[in-house]
C-alpha cells in the first residue's frame, strides 16, 4: 500500500441516511478514504442539524442553525453536503443520477421509501449492475412488521437488549444511541466485505440490514443459554453471573464511580491487600468464587466502604498497579481531560466557519500505512456546485433553475 492511500480511496458512497446509525455507518467510510455525498432535503434537514447533547447556556430554548448540530459535526465528518428536495420529480432524478455515480447507496430509511421514489436497487441495477445497495431499515425489508418505523430506544426493545439492562428490582432499561452505533459499525462491515466481494467477482448486492435483528446479534449468548436451559436471562445491573466483585462502586466526590471485576481467587487476594483487608481472603465468606457471589452483597458494601472516602482516579491507578482490573467511569469531562487519550490523539480539532474550533473524537483506529485527514462536517449544500456541475455535468444555468424552482437550496 502506497503511503497515505486510504483503502477505500477512489470509492464513492451516496448517504441517503440521517440521524445517527447511517451517517455514522457513512461516517466510518469517509473515515477509510471513500467520498461520501450525504443527501438531504433542505425543507427536510437531518434532525442531528438541529440537536444538541448537553444543556444550553441559557434559560431560554433557542432554535439551533442549521450548520452548528453538534451531533450532526460529530457523525458527519470527511462527508460532501448535497441538498435535493425529492417531493419533486428534478429532485428524485437528479438523485438517481448521484446514485448511479456511486459504487454503494446506503439509507436508513423505513422499508420501500427507496422503491417509493425510483432509488430501489432492482431499479439502479438495471442502469449498474454493480452497484451495492444498503437498506438499514427499522424490521428489514420483509415480514409482518418490515412498514414499522423505528429509532435506538425501539430497536434496543425489540432486539431484546432492554429486557436484559437494568436491576434486578427495576423494570427494562434502554440505552440511547449505543444500538445505533453499533449497528452503524456492523453496516459498515457489511459493506466492505460486499466492496471485496465487487472485487473478486464484479457483482453487486442488495444488503437488507434490520436495526432490531442487528440488536438480537449482539446478546448471543444470552440466546443460546435459553436454548441450551430454557431459563430466560434476567437483568443483572453490574453483576456477573459467576464472577464477584463484579460491580461499580462510589467514590470520593459527587457522582464519581469506579469499575471493578475479580475474575481469581489469587486476584481477590490482592485486591484484599490493596485495602488492607488482607484477612477477607481466608475469610470463610470470601474464600473463594462460589462464597464471594453467595455473600455478594455484603461484600460489596466492604468495597464501597474503601472506595467511598477516596479519590476515584487514585483508586483506579492503585488496583491497576496491582494488576487487577479496575476502571474509572467517565463523563465527558474526564475523557477530554484524559492523558492516555490525548497521548493518542483521540480528538481532533477542525475549524468549523460558524462556530469556530471544535474538539471531536476522531477515527477508533490508528493505521501504520496511511494517515486519516480528518474535516469537518459540511454545511448544509456546500457541495452542491461541485456534485451538479463536476460530477454530474450540468450547466451553471441549469444549477440556477433548479435553486430558483428549489429543487436546491
């Protein structure tokens, strides 16, 4: 591999997603060297463009522009920004035409809208053959309830992940974005193994991906526990099934917590030593495996005792040393103050033209061939010129009408 070529230069990927499991499954293409065109309505914006994660600095709800989402900078970046109103017929043929152009089409939206407006892959395979089509649909395209709409807290439901988060003692529990993130990696797999499929063979395909199927992949072996006992697994809160201490535990200060697991008897020794209880390791209660879980609970509050009066950082530093497995829980603010995460250069900083710098997590991945460019995310039609006139070949009149008749933005 020839220095700073990424794998996926020269391939080209049209995002009809929005949200987060789509631009994120794009995002990661962009990331690997693709050009990615996300296309979206201007009347009809991604929602991220409009949202934020974190309270305003002030008391009134104000109306966020639609450049300055910090979800959409942060799932969005290394993308091409194409806006394409496609209630109308210019828009949808235009749409088709950047669809033909591009080696994958990628959408999360409900079953058949693809179809609905003339972008459904039997139709664009008809014009290329090889072009890879990927729907990451709520329920997949087929089935009884393939029509349902969904986001993260559905999907996270029907795949079961809920029913098996949370306490004991509470009901089931949703994670927000974490399914999404998730199915927008396995999205992204997809895709590039159908890219090295294309490579071999010359064949395109069709990838009719389910967010709640995607979901279920993911607790297999919860799966196949019921399969192999019949017993349905029930929620846990931090626990383990064999494994204790198994827990998070409270530390010095306000909301300050500390994961903590002991996988040995030799560890739990160690871990006794540490907060200098070195008799719980003979102690009958503690002895070993089968005693700690049967005694979990009184255990636990012997650790939170130790944990509770001390700093969380300090905590964590002293069992790792040990070589026990031990971890802060961290908010936004510990990550970004992070050492071990700034010695890796996990944020970027990119020069957004209305908000000014901006500290966001780059690529999960560190690569010894070639270096990630990382940029911004785009505003919203900034490509529009190049896409319609370099990519597509219209004239400069020919992109006037079609913003005087709002085709563009």
């Amino acid at each position: 591999m020839q220095d700073n070529v990424l794998p996926l230069q020269g391939v080209r990927v049209a995002d009809f997603c929005w949200v987060w499991i789509g631009p994120y499954c794009c995002k990661l293409l962009a990331m690997l060297g693709a050009e990615v065109i996300k296309v979206e309505g201007h009347k009809r914006t991604d929602l991220t463009r409009h949202s934020v994660i974190w309270p305003l600095p002030h008391a009134n709800t104000t109306e966020v522009p639609s450049n300055q989402g910090m979800s959409f900078n942060a799932l969005n970046m290394n993308k091409k920004s194409l806006t394409l109103d496609l209630t109308k017929p210019e828009g949808r043929e235009l749409a088709k035409q950047v669809a033909i152009l591009s080696d994958v089409v990628v959408d999360n939206m409900r079953a058949g809208f693809m179809e609905r407006i003339g972008l459904g892959y039997e139709e664009l395979r008809q014009i290329r053959p090889d072009i890879i089509v990927v729907s990451c649909s709520s329920r997949g395209q087929k089935g009884p309830e393939s029509g349902y709409a969904g986001y993260a807290t559905i999907h996270h439901a029907v795949g079961g992940g809920s029913y098996i988060t949370g306490y004991p003692d509470d009901a089931p529990c949703h994670s927000i974005a974490d399914p999404d993130l998730m199915n927008g990696t396995t999205a992204a797999y997809a895709i590039l193994v159908a890219l090295y499929h294309r490579m071999r063979t010359g064949e395109g395909q069709f990838i009719d991906y389910s967010q709640c199927e995607g979901v279920t992949s993911y607790i297999g072996d919860l799966l196949l526990g019921y399969e192999m006992n019949s017993q349905i697994p029930e929620r846990m809160g931090n626990a383990h099934l064999e494994y204790a201490p198994h827990n998070v535990y409270p530390c010095w200060g306000v909301d300050r917590w500390l994961a903590l697991e002991v996988h040995s008897d030799e560890e739990f020794a160690t871990l006794a030593e540490v907060i200098g209880r070195p008799e719980l390791a003979k102690d009958p209660r503690f002895a070993d495996m089968a005693s700690r879980k049967k005694n979990e609970s009184e255990l636990d509050q012997i650790i939170e005792e130790w944990t509770r009066a001390r700093d969380r950082d300090w905590v964590a530093d002293e069992f790792c040393r040990a070589g026990l497995a031990a971890a802060p829980s961290r908010d936004g603010r510990d990550l970004y103050a992070d050492p071990h995460l700034q010695a890796r250069n996990a944020f970027v900083t990119v020069d957004h033209p209305e908000i000014g710098e901006l500290e966001l997590v780059g690529a999960p991945w560190k690569t010894s061939e070639c270096a990630i460019a990382l940029q911004r995310a785009p505003l919203l039609g900034e490509h529009n010129d190049y896409v319609l006139r370099e990519l597509l070949g219209l004239s400069k009149a020919e992109v006037a009408d079609l913003r005087s008749n709002e085709v563009i933005m």
